[in-house]
C-alpha cells in the first residue's frame, strides 16, 4: 500500500510515467529496446537531462533561471568560432567556457540577492543580452567548425562494449553530473538551499548567507548550461538555433519532476526523470505523427498539469496531518487540561524551533 501511494505521489508518479511511457514506445517501435537504440535515447536527453540538474537547484531555492538556453548558444558559438581545427585549442576553450558560465551565474544570483530584483527579471535580460550577442557575433547564420577532437565529447563514446555495444560520453558525464548533484544535496548548501525556498526567513533568522548560498544555485546553472553546450557542438552543429528553449523544457522537465513551483520541496533524481519522460512523449507523439509544432503546447499542458496535480495531492497531504492517537483521560478538569496542553504545545514548538536553528547553523558552519 505505501508502495503504491509512493508511486501516485507527485514525487514518485514520474517514474511511473515513464515506464509507461517507454513501454509505449516499445510497442510502437520494436526496435527501441535494442540496447544500441535505448543508448542512443540517453544519449539524445543526456543534454536537456543536464540543464535539468541546474535548473533544479535554481528552483529549490524558489528562484528561475531563464537564461540557460542563451548560455548554450553563447557557448556552442563561442566553442565553434574559437576551437577552430586545432586540437590543441580544446582545453584552454573549455576552461574559458567555464570561467564564462560561472561569470554569468554570478552576475544573475548577485544581482537576483543583493540588489533584491526578480529572478525572472534577471535572467529574462541575460537571456536577451546573450542572444543579442550571439546574433550580432553571427548575424544570425550558422558559424564555426570546430575541430573533430571537441566533437567527440557530445558524438563519441566507448565502442565495443559486450550487451551495450556503445557507451556514449554524454551518458557516463550525465551519470558523473547527476552523481555530483546528489553529493551536492546531501551536503549543507544543497540543504540549505531547501531551506531558503522553503522558509528564507527562517535561514537569515538562523544566520545563513542567503545571498552566497543561491548565488551558488546559479552558477551551478549556468555551469549545467555550459556542460550541455559541450555536448550538443558534437551532433548539434554550431547554429545560433542551438539551446533555443532549452531554459522552458528545463522547467517542465524538473515541474514534471516532482519538484514544487517555490521551492523546497523536490528530489534531483525526480528531475533528470522527468527530462527523460519529456525526451519520451516527444518520441510517443512523433511516432503517432503529431506535427513539431505543437511540441510548446504539450509543454504547457505538461507544466499546468504537473504543478495542478503538484498541488492537489500537497494539499490533501496537508489536511491529513499526522495521524496521532489521543490519550484517554478519565474525570480531568477541563482548565487543567487545556493550560497543560498550551505549555506541552508551547514546549513542543519551542524545541523544533531550536532544533531547526540549530540545524541550519550546523549546515552553514560546516558549509
């Protein structure tokens, strides 16, 4: 029975989702469950998985970050138009990604923390000056070739592997992301993170350095952003369309996820599942011959639907409560029993709050 409220929870209905989904697939194209073919699926979200992992620490935290799909095509152009055909470019170019993706995800959570203006706001006009920049670098047409040595990382892979037949490198950097992310969460800024989204006044109570602490959130995006970049030079091309809403199917992959609106609440594992469940009904649709287009209308049903459901079963959660049995207390006066239950309550509440500040200080010392 726990099972399988498990699974109908917002947390664990993802899951759920995409067997279904995979096993349709399955269905309809025989071939998918070739372990060469299901390789190449992973192979083909390990991106969009990626930006998920960013998006989602952006999110606990109650925050957006609408400017990862710009990052990509800043870094697939600038990767295209400075890696050229010389192979020895390769490392001082990705090092230079990386300084650009941190520089960015710093000015977004500064500019988010101390001068207190909307996420939204902020990374909207950083997605508009990446793009303005790439289309004044390019003018709008395609540029760049980089050398076969950097395509490797997003195209290449291990070859020759028994029942696998081919690893792909996105998909061992996926598990190696994801891995980090978990780590990440586990340690006291991924839990303080949780704790900004969901009471940020209870962690400036505690002392936390709110600020630092989700500025981190968006340099971790931007980084995710940059990584995916990586990738997507290798069988994407350099085009100034590269990246283009990869902020919005981010969203949709970790609301689908699991992950609340608002943050505080959601699980990582639960995004990069959702991403791939989003990769799968694109697939569903495709092979039923849907048309393209209306690949952002199912993203916005997709996103109604997921945050609806998100916040119908929370709220059931919520009038439920904790299942406590009550004592049974035979001739107590009824004023004793109310001031005992007013100074137990009092107790109770006191002691959580001090549990919980002292949680909070714990993590940022040990952070």
């Amino acid at each position: 029975m726990n099972a399988l409220r498990t699974l109908v929870s917002p947390r664990g209905a993802v899951f759920l989702l995409l067997v279904i989904l995979l096993v349709a697939v399955t269905i309809l194209n025989p071939s998918f469950a070739e372990p060469g073919q299901f390789m190449r699926f992973i192979q083909r979200v390990a991106p969009i998985a990626i930006v998920a992992i960013g998006q989602y620490f952006v999110i606990i935290a109650g925050e957006f970050d609408l400017s990862q799909g710009s990052l990509i095509t800043a870094q697939v152009i600038v990767a295209g138009n400075l890696v050229g055909q010389d192979d020895a470019r390769t490392i001082p170019v990705l090092l230079l990604m990386v300084v650009f993706g941190v520089a960015v995800g710093l000015v977004n959570g500064i500019i988010t923390t101390l001068l207190k203006v909307p996420s939204f706001i902020v990374t909207l006009g950083m997605m508009l000056a990446l793009l303005g920049g790439v289309m004044w670098w390019t003018g709008g047409a395609a540029t760049g070739n980089p050398a076969d040595s950097f395509r490797e990382i997003g195209r290449g892979g291990i070859r020759e592997v028994p029942l696998l037949d081919f690893i792909p490198w996105a998909v061992l950097i996926l598990i190696a992301w994801l891995a980090l992310g978990i780590w990440i969460t586990k340690r006291p800024l991924g839990k303080t993170l949780m704790a900004v989204g969901d009471n940020a006044s209870a962690v400036d109570y505690a002392g936390a350095r709110r600020a630092w602490v989700t500025t981190r959130a968006f340099i971790i995006s931007s980084l995710s952003a940059s990584l995916s970049a990586v990738l997507l030079v290798g069988y994407a091309g350099v085009h100034p369309s590269v990246g283009r809403g990869y902020e919005f199917t981010a969203i949709t992959a970790v609301v689908l996820g699991g992950v609340v609106l608002g943050g505080g609440r959601g699980w990582i594992v639960g995004a990069v599942a959702g991403a791939f469940a989003l990769e799968a009904v694109f697939m569903l649709l495709n092979i039923a011959g849907v048309p393209s287009t209306l690949r952002d209308a199912v993203q916005g049903v997709i996103i109604i639907a997921a945050v609806a459901y998100s916040a119908v079963a929370f709220r059931a959660r919520r009038k439920r409560g904790p299942q406590t049995p009550e004592p049974i207390a035979a001739e107590t006066d009824s004023t004793d029993s109310t001031d005992r239950s007013d100074s137990t309550n009092r107790s109770d509440s006191t002691n959580r709050s001090d549990r919980s500040t002292s949680t909070i200080h714990t993590e940022t010392r040990g952070d």
